[in-house]
C-alpha cells in the first residue's frame, strides 16, 4: 500500500478543560489521551508519527517522546495550518493519516479499515464520518444528489439546511500526501472563525476532479472528542467497559465491572478473581488464578500464578507464585517478594528482596534489605534503615528467625539459621546457627508495691 505516515493535531488550548495542562495530556484509564490516539494509529499500520505541538508544548513532547516526531506550531492559526507545520513529514510518504490529539476512543480496528478503504477506492482524500443524534458543533458532511462528498462545512458557517444534516465530521482522515500537500497551499482563512480551516482541502480536491470518500464508522462513540472534564469521564467510562470486556472474554472473573479501574496496558491471566474498587496501572501482569480482594492498587506490579492479594498496594514490585499479601500491605517500589511468601497485615517492604517461603504476618518494616528463604519475622520488627542521613542494606540469610518487636539497625547482617530473641536491638553482626539476644535482663524486685505504698 505505500508508506503511511500519521499527524496528530494536539496544538489547541483546550479552553473548556479549564486546566493549566495541555488537553491532550489528560488521562484516560491511566494514558495521556494523546498516547491512546498514538496506539489506535500505530496498531493500524502507520509508520512514522509525527505530533503537531503549541500549548504547554513542553507537556506534550515529554508525554510522547521516543514515540513520535515533533512539528511546532506557534500561533494556533487552525487545524490547516497546523498539518501545513508537518509538511515535511508528508512528503515523505505516499498517504496519510490525520487525527485530533483528543479522541481516546478511536479504535485501531476503524482507523485500518478506513485506511484500505482509502487505498482500495483509490480515493485522494478520504474523511471518517459519523452519524450523531445532535451534530451540534460538528463540521457537517454536504453530499451530491449522487451521494458523493462535495464538501465540509463548519457549523459556524453552515446554513440552516446544512445544519440540519447529521453527519459529521469526525477530524479524522487519509489523504494521497501530494494531493493534501497541493490543496493545502490554496486554503484561505476567510470564514466564520478567521482560521485555515483543514476541511477546505474537501471542496478544493474535489473542484479539481480527485476521488473523496466518506467512511462512517459503525460506532459513533468512537469519534467522541474530549471539550471537557464531562467528555473526558464519559470517554474514561466507554474505554473502562471495554478494557474489563476484553478481560472478562479473556477468562478474567470481575465481580463489579463498574467499579473496577484497569489500565489499557495491564495483561491478567485465566481464572484471575478481582473485587471492586480495585485499581490497576501501567504495565502490570497478573498470573493465573490470583485472587485480588477489594480496594487494592497494583502500580507496574508483576503478580504470580496463585498470588491473593487483599486490600492492598503493591508499586514498581514482584510478588512470586503462591505468595498471600494483605490485607493492608504497603510494598513499595523495587521490591521482590519470592514464592510461597507471607506479606500480611501492616506489612511495609521497600526495596528489599524477599526469599521464597519467608513470613512476614504482621507490623513489620523492611527497606534496603536482602532477606533469604524461609525466614519468619515476628510481629512488630523494624529493619532500621535510615540514621536521618543515610540508608544502610541490612542482609538475612535463609532460615533466620526474627524474634518480636526486633530492630536490626543497618548495615547488619543476621547469617544463615540465626535467631534474634524477641524486642533485641540488633547492631553487630549475627553468625550461623547462633541465638542473639540483646536487651536489658529481666529484674524481679521483691515486693515492690508493698515497698512503694510505705513511702
Ligand atoms: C474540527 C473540524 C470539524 C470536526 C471536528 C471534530 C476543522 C476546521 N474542523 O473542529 O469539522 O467536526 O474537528 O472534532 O478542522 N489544532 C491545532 N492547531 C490549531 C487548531 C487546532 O493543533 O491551530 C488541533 C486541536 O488541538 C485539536 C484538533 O486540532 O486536537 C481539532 O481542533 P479544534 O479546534 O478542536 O477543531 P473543531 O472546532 O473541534
Ligand atoms: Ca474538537
């Protein structure tokens, strides 16, 4: 089919957000909503991206850097003038496809087939339509008796009978990239908003005898542009409905749909249980069979076959096959928990690394420490880590027993088979298979109260 090239228009203020960030930044379950338009185009074949910027462009070149080239457009003259700034890409590719920064719904599904519509009808310019129960704001489709497209109108500059036409424009197309480049070098600004209006390359091809084609997508909820914080959670509602029906059809049981936030890049395994009011983000993969109870926050989180997780939050973290967390467990980032592992309630891990079948049932801290395999901490231990300056790496080795209420003041290291008696301050290091004990000894003093009520 040629090179296809792709321009995102995302230089506008985005006025009705009423927000100090660029538009196109906000996010939509979890992605910047330029990044979703990015991935529909990509995921539909196109080759390079090429991102037209202004407002708060600095926002958005961070939000898509590594991922798209960038074109800036410092006045904000209209949608013509801003694909004008990314000449220099079209040029380069036989087609092209153009789309607002501010579309998150757009499905790469549509965005392809419309693409090898455009190709097969050998079309110069082909403009993704929708049919809207109130077309209000929309540029609108103007159709010969023959059906063909004969222009685009904008709703400021329509007349009454264009405006009582339903289809829209959704700002999406595919152009042949010389007939766009030619096109766009006639267009003017003389019209209702004093802007160089893209929909004007419709009317100039079409005078100059090139094939458009119209291609009305089957769900209009697709084309929803975000305004407004109102748009923007009916568009976070519409892709969260179809994030959970994709797990839910993958074999993912959710208990409440509704009120379960998953990330469009999170993968979960078969037989996967989730209860509501559990969010999860980034690029998080859950195993098989994982049971995870209400209210958790799993953030860049690798999950294991047979992990529960209750009401928990688990950030930049792995938590190996079979391993009970929760409920109310911190594991902060930089953290590996093994197999079999107890993280119970209360439970905060910072980069530490936690060997397979270790217990930690409850009250307990650990951050900056490598712990062995099958060790148990008691209720109450404290890794002490930080001194207010720095923070020390505190080693335990396999099969070390970590009495109650125990503080081990880094850098310490407990060896291989140790113990540490319980509400021990540990400052010196523990040898094998020894017993540390290192608190006050116990004093009776006899008849203490009897003593006491004489003074
Ligand atoms: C545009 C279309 C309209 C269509 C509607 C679909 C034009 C003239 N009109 O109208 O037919 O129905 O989209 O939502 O194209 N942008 C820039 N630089 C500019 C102006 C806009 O980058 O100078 C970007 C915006 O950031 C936005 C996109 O282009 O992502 C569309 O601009 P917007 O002003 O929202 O156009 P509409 O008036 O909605
Ligand atoms: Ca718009």
């Amino acid at each position: 089919m040629g090179d296809l090239s792709l321009i995102i228009l995302a230089a506008g203020h985005g006025k009705r957000m009423k927000s100090d960030n660029s538009k196109v930044i906000h996010k939509v379950c979890g992605k910047e909503m330029v990044n979703l338009v990015l991935d529909a185009a990509l995921g539909a074949g196109c080759k390079d991206a090429t991102v037209v910027v202004g407002h708060r462009k600095d926002q958005v070149i961070r939000a898509v850097s590594g991922r798209a080239a960038i074109a800036v457009q410092e006045q904000q003259l209209g949608t013509g003038h801003a694909v004008m700034q990314a000449a220099g890409l079209i040029e380069k590719s036989d087609n092209v496809l153009i789309i607002p920064g501010d579309t998150p719904l757009i499905t790469a599904d549509t965005l392809a087939s419309a693409i090898s519509r455009h190709i097969r009808d050998d079309n110069g310019a082909t403009v993704i339509t929708a049919r809207l129960a109130d077309p209000t704001g929309y540029g609108r489709i103007v159709r010969r008796a023959d059906g063909a497209v004969e222009k685009i109108v904008e709703h400021k500059d329509a007349s009454e009978a264009q405006r009582q036409i339903n289809e829209i424009n959704s700002g999406m197309y595919c152009f042949k990239s010389a007939f766009l480049l030619g096109a766009l070098k006639k267009i003017t600004a003389d019209n209702a908003q004093g802007e160089y209006y893209l929909t004007d390359v419709f009317e100039i091809l079409r005078n100059e005898g090139a094939r458009i084609g119209a291609f009305e997508v089957e769900n209009s909820e697709e084309i929803l542009g975000v305004n407004d914080r109102v748009q923007l959670a009916q568009a976070e509602k519409v892709l969260r409905a179809r994030i959970n029906r994709r797990h839910m059809l993958g074999g993912v049981t959710l208990i409440d749909p509704d009120s379960t936030y998953i990330g469009t890049d999170v993968r979960i395994g078969m037989d996967t249980v989730i209860y509501p009011g559990t969010i999860i983000e980034g690029s998080t993969v859950i195993g098989n069979n994982v049971l995870i109870g209400q209210n958790c926050r799993l953030v860049n989180a690798s999950i294991g076959d047979g992990v529960d997780i209750w009401t928990s939050t688990i950030i930049d973290s792995s938590v190996d096959e079979g391993t009970h967390v929760g409920p109310y467990a911190y594991i902060r980032p930089d953290s590996r928990v093994g197999k079999n592992c107890k993280v119970g309630d209360f439970v905060e891990l910072k980069k530490a690394s936690i060997g397979d079948g270790t217990k930690l049932s409850h009250l307990t801290y650990v951050g900056d420490a490598q712990v062995g395999k099958n060790c148990n901490f008691g209720c109450g231990t404290v890794v002490v880590n930080y001194d207010g300056k720095n923070k020390y790496k505190t080693v335990i080795g396999d099969n070390a027993f970590i009495g109650c209420n125990s503080n081990l003041v880094s850098p310490v290291t407990v060896n291989d088979g140790a113990y540490v008696a319980a509400g021990s301050t540990i400052t010196d290091d523990v040898p094998t298979d020894t017993l540390a004990i290192a608190r006050a000894r116990q004093v009776i003093k006899e008849h203490w109260r009897d003593r006491r009520e004489d003074d």
